[in-house]
C-alpha cells in the first residue's frame, strides 16, 4: 500500500536501510532500539492471517499491553498506528513476535481504513521503516512470518524511491515496466492508464473490484491472469488491477515465499505452487466494507449472494450467527473465506425486516460468474 510520510523531515531520518545483524541481543539504530531476546525463538514460525489471500496481517503488540492487527506493508514508508492506541502519541514500543521487538519507534498516527482503533479490524500499518531493518520471511500458502531467517530464491534487488520505499522494474506479457513499488500491502499488480495502454491486448480486462486505499474508495478493472516476471523470476497467473499508481502485490507474491533482506537491499523469490485465491467476493459474490463489516461494498452479479437477492442497500448483522459487531471485519472474513464450509448463514437487513439467507460458496477453481457491470455501494 503506498502510504507516503507526513513529515518529509521523518522520512529523511530513515531515507536509508540500515543492516543490523540479529545474532546480537540488540542493536541500536537511529535511536531505535532493535531487540531479539532470542534468535532462536525469533525464527519461529508466526501465524498470519492472510486476508483476501493477499494480505499478511500479524497480531502485534504495542508498548508492552495493547494487541493490535497490523498489515505488513513494505510499500508504505513509515509504519501507521490508529489514533488513541499509544499512549506516547506517535512513539511506540512494537512487538512483533515475542522475541523480535522495537523500541521507541516513531510512527504516524491518523485515522484511515488502515489504522483504526477498533477491535476485529485493521490497526496500522507494519512500513518500510521497520521491514528495511529485518529479514522477513512470508509464507502466503502456510499464512505464516518468520524473522531472522531467509528462505532463498533467486534474488530481485531494488532501489529507492522518493520516499525510501523499495522498487523494481518488472515484466509484465513481455512488457518492461520501470520503477513498480513492491508492496506486500496491495492486493494485487497494480499498473496505471499509461501502462495499460503499453500492455494493449495483454491486459484483458476480466472483472471489477471496489479498490480501498489510503485516499477514496474506487471501483477498479481487473485482468484476466498474466505472466508476471520480477528479475529471473516468473508467474503465469497473475491478476492485474488497473489503478492510480504502479506496484507489486499479493497476486505475485503469493507465488512464492518471499524473503524481505531489507539490510541486504533484496527481496528473494522462491516459487512454491499456490493454492487458488480465496476471498469472499470470488466464493460468495461479497465484498465487505474494512471500515465497517456491515456495509456491502460490492455484490458480484449471478453470484451466491446476488441470487439471494442481496445488495448492496443491504447490511450484514451477523454471519453463522456471530454478530458483525464482535466479529468485526476479520472475523467475518475469516469465517467467509473459510474453505473448509461449503455454505454460510447471514442475516441481513435493507429497509425493512431483517431476513436469513444461506449462500453456498462457488467451488475452488470455478468462475463464479462476476460480471464487469457489478453493484457497488455508491459512497
């Protein structure tokens, strides 16, 4: 996600990676103190949750007490805490695993879709500041994070942008785009008008997407899968998504497991055979809302839940008989994106009487029928 810093004097300060080795029990940096009390421990296995199947959200803590979700999102150059959750404002103590902290961090705090207070929904953003610092292994298919530890590959280098974020240049159906943001906070390979229109009959448009970013929501186009190459790397089935700035995310990445060398100035690419893509919209026609879970962003036409005749007038109250409120947004999609339920029970409500509908989910590796002309919730 590409979330530039508000002060132009605070990305200066971490305008360059800086190598740190983790075999020490701490390391200052830049007035950062960088701690792994134990390597051992720090290389252990975390589970993520793997949102939308494209992004890595890791339960954190801050200064010590506070639980919060944050994404991990080297595209955004500074690390992004909700308002009301640090006591210290914009310093924090975070705790990435139980061994792998950093302490007296500053961050940006302001309200957005990716950094609210609320429980069951997105707390801030894991940036580059920190990622550049650390050996970071993702796994997409396991929904695991692993620091400390590489997990090969053939390597992909990067240089910096404007703002200290790491980019490459990338192939796309035997096109050279420059300067792509890799970014494990966007969801898909994300190219502008000027790209497409060099790609040409490469881009196939397939389907559309209500795209939530930093800025307003905004419905997108979708491709039909593509090979995606980055250094001597490939991927053949890759969506794209026709949007306003260039990156890399998670419909390449989930590919392979991805190492984040921030102290070597490389990512490493080791391909694995991914799993189909899951997310609520593909296996029920639904698009939930990251800022409230009871709002319909998107209903997919001939879809599940268009076929219930849901739309997007309508709010969700509660999904296999949880309420929205304590599921919160990743607890309605996990139960949504849930592979192992071949059906789900909602209630919704419109302008009159709640109702009950059950929707049973498109099978794995079926075109659930999406249509470019889909409802989407005018906002």
């Amino acid at each position: 996600m590409a979330v530039a810093p508000l002060s132009r004097w605070m990305q200066m300060v971490f305008e360059k990676p800086v190598g740190i080795s983790p075999i020490v029990p701490a390391a200052l940096v830049l007035g950062i103190g960088l701690v792994f009390q134990s390597l051992a421990y720090a290389q252990s296995k975390v589970p993520l949750q793997m949102v939308r199947g494209v992004h890595p959200v890791l339960a954190v803590t801050l200064d010590g007490h506070t639980q919060a979700r944050m994404l991990i999102d080297s595209g955004a150059a500074r690390t992004l805490v909700a308002p009301g959750l640090v006591a210290r404002g914009t310093i924090v103590d975070l705790c990435l695993a139980e061994a792998v902290c950093v302490n007296d961090l500053p961050v940006d705090s302001y309200p957005s879709t990716y950094s609210s207070p609320k429980p069951g929904y997105y707390n801030g953003l894991i940036g580059w500041d920190v990622l550049s610092r650390l050996v970071t292994l993702l796994n997409y298919n396991s929904a695991t994070v692993q620091f400390g530890i590489s997990g090969g590959g053939s390597t992909l280098s990067f240089s910096l942008d404007e703002w200290g974020r790491p980019q490459a240049p990338v192939a796309i159906g035997g096109q050279l785009l420059e300067n792509m943001l890799l970014d494990t906070g966007s969801s898909y390979v994300r190219v502008t008008d000027g790209q497409v229109q060099k790609l040409g009959s490469a881009f196939l448009a397939n389907d559309q997407e209500v795209s939530l970013t930093m800025g307003a929501p905004e419905t997108t186009t979708l491709s039909a899968p593509i090979s995606v190459c980055a250094g001597s790397t490939c991927a053949d089935n890759v969506v794209l998504q026709k949007a306003r700035w260039p990156a890399v995310g998670g419909t390449f990445f989930r590919n392979f497991t991805l190492t984040i060398d921030g102290p070597a100035g490389a990512f490493r690419l080791a391909p694995v055979t991914a799993g189909p893509l899951v997310n609520s919209l593909q296996r029920y026609g639904l698009q939930l809302s990251p800022d409230n879970a009871r709002e319909i962003l998107m209903v997919s036409n001939r879809s599940p839940a268009a076929i219930a005749t849901i739309t997007t007038a309508d709010q969700i109250l509660s999904i296999s008989g949880a309420s929205i409120e304590s599921l919160g947004y990743f607890g309605a999609m996990a139960l949504l994106e849930d592979i192992t339920k071949t059906s789900i029970e909602l209630v919704v409500q419109g302008s009159g009487t709640a109702r009950q509908v059950t929707l049973t989910a498109v099978p794995q590796n079926s075109n659930p029928g999406r249509h470019p002309h889909q409802q989407r919730r005018v906002q």
